[in-house]
C-alpha cells in the first residue's frame, strides 16, 4: 500500500509550496490541473523515470486517484518521499478549489475551474 494524503493536508501542502506531479496523459491535463502541477504522463514512468527528488516530498495526482497509486509507488521504488492525493483533481475542484487550464503548470494565481475538471 502506498502513502496517500488527504485533501485538506494536501491543500496545505500546495499552498507552502510542494511539488505536485500530475500523471494524466496531457489531454486530460490540459483539461484542467492543480495550479503548478508538472505534468508527468504515467504511462512513460516505467520506461524512463525522470530523477526524482530526494530532498522533499513529492505528491502524485491524476483524476481520481487510480492511477496516481501506480506511479507514487514506481516513485517509493526509485527512492522518492511519493504521497498519492486521495481523491485526485476531481474531488479538489469539488471541494471549490482552483484548477488550470491549458499545457503549462501554471501558478495559483490563474486559476479556472472548469465543468470538464469536475
């Protein structure tokens, strides 16, 4: 079983600043994704993981939070502090919390949510 926080910690945790991975493929993520999320595809995770961080936690998320197991526990494999988020991207924006939209992380600052996020 692989870490997993909730959306409160989460919140909290993007807010000061943490690293948050989206693995979706990018036409979900251009959807709509957490401001600042690095977009992280899953399906190419097996085949050539980036170099993880060591030195701070990382968190994985995608949708609703299948495939985010998958790709927090090939993370925990390569020696990265990986926390799956509980729920994904669609219970934060239904919890009202900003997304953004397009090909690029964004920052919190542009935001949108969308109905194709929720």
């Amino acid at each position: 079983m692989v870490p997993e926080i909730d959306q409160q910690w989460f919140a909290e945790a993007h807010t000061a600043g943490a690293l948050v991975v989206d693995v979706r493929d990018r036409g979900e993520y251009r959807t709509g994704h957490v401001p600042g999320a690095r977009p992280a595809p899953l399906s190419p995770l097996p085949l050539k993981p980036a170099e993880p961080p060591r030195d701070r936690p990382v968190y994985v998320i995608r949708r609703s939070g299948g495939r985010s197991a998958q790709a927090t526990a090939l993370l925990r494999d390569v020696g990265c502090d990986a926390h799956g988020v509980s729920g994904g991207t669609a219970a934060r924006t239904g919890a009202g919390r900003p997304v953004t939209a397009g090909d690029e992380p964004g920052t919190p600052d542009v935001t949108t949510t969308t109905e194709e996020t929720r």
